[in-house]
C-alpha cells in the first residue's frame, strides 16, 4: 500500500551507554522526535515496563518523557512513537526503542544474537522528505549515543507483506523488525557482531563484518563507504532486497549468516 523508509539499529548495555540510562533514553527519544517530527506533526507515544506501574500513553511531550524517565527503573520493555494508527493504516511516521529479550534456542542453549537494546525509525516516503537521507544522517549521531554493534537502512520496503498460508495474517512487520533479526541470528547460533543476515541499501557495519577491507569492495556493489567512528556505513549500488543477482555477488564480500 505504501512504500517506506527505516532505520533499524542493534546495541549493547554498556553503564555509559544503556538504554534506561535517563540521559540515554532522553537523547534517543529527542532523536526520534526531531527525525519523524515535521511541521504541525502531533506524535503520541505508548509502551512498556517490566514491572507495574506503567506509564500511560498520550501526546509525546515534555512531561509524559518525564513520566517514562521515572519508570525507567521498573525495567524498559519498549516505547513507540508514532502519528497516528487506524485500523488497518499503519502510521507515517514511527519509532521504537526497546530491551531485547532472550531467544531460547533448539537444541537447549540461550542467546542473544550478542545485542540487548534496538531503535527503530520508519517513514512513508511519500510523507517525510528525503526521508532516506534523514534516517542515514540520525543513525550516523546515534551510534555515538549507542553501543551500535550494527544495523542498516531499508528503501523502498512495504509496512507488511501478507502470509500466503494464513492470508488473515502477516509477516515481515516493520514494527517486528527489531525482534526478528536477531531471534534469526541467535537461533543459528551467530552474533551479531560477527555475522550479516541480510544486506540492505543501507549498512551500519563493523569491519568484522567485512571479508576485505570496506575500502576495497568495488564501486560495481558499492557507492558509499564511510567512515563513522568505529562503525562503518555501506551503501550499496543496488538494493539487494529485490535484485537476487547483486545480492549474491554482494555478499562474497560479507560474512553473511547462512555461511
């Protein structure tokens, strides 16, 4: 029905840099208000703690972050952002931040995929301008507010797809993104510090995951590296989601999860 943009972002707690540090929570939702804001915009925000009293939902404003802050102690389950959510017309504008959870794992072991916190930031890219851009220039300040191990940017993607088997259901959710990655990484026995699941326009990257120098891949896959840091932005010359043929000379040059 429409086309998105996103930004999905792994990390770990660290003291200085966890997810429920008020300074840190503060600064991720000042970041998902300033990316997804535009204008006359109104964002609303719900959520979850790991123990009652929960904050209730309502208007994203000064006050209600305040709320959260305080309840930050109780355990972050997770917070939304977003505009607004019809039955059945899912938002413009969305956000998340959250704690992942443990995924346990057949034959009995488990793990994490090596990563604890996410952020996610969505736009319909008939409604935000520039909307790729935008989400290229917030991850590049939140790796530095983050223990970023990694992340990527998607173009051009739909909010779900429909499940072919259970056409009342659907899968690859935007606002599952964050749980699904890594639960596919973990459950193959891989971190996410190491190993690629998918390559996507945009890769937020460390160079372990790379099989050569970043530098060196040639400009026929990529048109984009840059240096952030200790992280690494990949942009690819094409979205390897919907060309199978790039998508496989591309990832010669990854340490990719089905390897």
């Amino acid at each position: 029905m429409y086309d998105y943009s996103t930004l999905v972002l792994f990390g770990v707690e660290t003291d200085s840099q966890s997810i429920q540090a008020p300074s840190v929570f503060r600064r991720l939702v000042s970041e998902m208000e300033k990316t997804l804001g535009e204008g006359s915009v109104r964002l609303r925000c719900r959520g979850d703690v790991a123990r009652p009293p929960r904050p209730k939902g309502g208007l994203l404003s000064e006050s209600l972050v305040n709320r959260w802050v305080q309840a930050l102690p109780n355990g972050l389950g997770s917070l939304e952002v977003f505009d607004a959510w019809g039955d059945g017309d899912p938002p413009a504008r969305y956000g998340a931040i959250g704690v992942l959870s443990l995924v346990r794992t057949d034959p009995p072991g488990v793990y994490s995929a090596g990563v604890e916190n996410y952020i996610v930031l969505a736009g319909r890219e008939s409604a935000i301008r520039d909307v790729f851009s935008r989400f290229r220039a917030a991850a590049r300040d939140i790796v530095n507010v983050l223990n970023v191990v990694s992340g990527f940017l998607e173009k051009d993607i739909p909010w779900d797809v429909r499940d072919g088997r259970l056409p009342s259901f659907f899968t690859n959710m935007i606002d599952g993104r964050a749980h699904d990655v890594p639960t596919q990484l973990a459950r193959a026995g891989h971190w996410m510090s190491r190993s690629v699941s998918c390559l996507h326009k945009g890769n937020i990257l460390l160079d372990a995951h790379c099989k050569v120098t970043p530098e060196e891949i040639p400009g026929s896959i990529v048109t984009k590296v840059e240096r952030w840091g200790r992280h690494i932005y990949i942009e690819m010359a094409k979205n390897p989601e919907y060309d199978a043929d790039f998508r496989r000379a591309a990832q010669a040059y990854f340490n990719m999860l089905s390897e």
